[in-house]
C-alpha cells in the first residue's frame, strides 16, 4: 500500500487506515477569524439570506483604517460568478479581496 499524500484540506480519519477526509469550510472559515482576531481586526461574519448580494464575501475584516473581504474557501473550491463579479469590482474601486484556503494566504494582514 502506497503513502497517500493529504492536502492542507484534508484529516485522516481515526482507524481508517490511513483514509482521509476533506476538512469542511467552516473549519477553515474559523480557524481565519480567529486568527485575524487574535491580531486587532474587527472581523464580521456574513451569511447569505433574503435581500443579501450574491457573492458578497464570507468575511469582513477591519483594522487601521483597512477594509478587507476575505472569501474562504477549500483546497478545491473555486469562485462562483457572483463572487468573482464581487471581486472585479471590489478591485476596480480600489479595495482588498482574498481568496484564502488558510491562514497562509492572509500574510499581507500581519
């Protein structure tokens, strides 16, 4: 049997013999806001719901003055065309828009 490598989105399930799992969003989506927290931002968590815009970003993070959208999302998981619409144009008026699939993408927020 050969060693199977796990991505940054995965967990090894207790007693599978090595089978692995996906790590859910949520996990992910946690761990960025706690770590942008422990850091000074004032984060907002945002849900989808009536009267929302589609695509608006998962996460709003403040601090100095500083606006950023954070979209988390899996090792696999791509933008929709609503989110990426959101992005275009939070880019062409200037603001800050991360696609994160972990703490490693928020670098330029220390």
């Amino acid at each position: 049997m050969s060693a199977r490598k796990m991505t940054g989105d995965q967990l090894p399930l207790p007693g599978s013999g090595g089978r692995v799992k996906r790590q859910p969003e949520s996990v992910t989506l946690a761990a960025i806001r706690a770590w942008l927290t422990k850091r000074g931002h004032d984060v907002t968590r945002h849900q989808q719901g009536m009267g929302s815009r589609k695509g608006f970003p998962d996460l709003t993070a403040l601090r100095d003055g500083r606006t950023v959208y954070i979209e988390v999302k899996t090792a696999f998981g791509e933008l929709s065309p609503y989110q990426r619409e959101f992005r275009d144009v939070c880019e062409a008026h200037g603001g800050t828009y991360i696609v994160a699939r972990g703490i490693d993408d928020l670098a330029g927020l220390e």
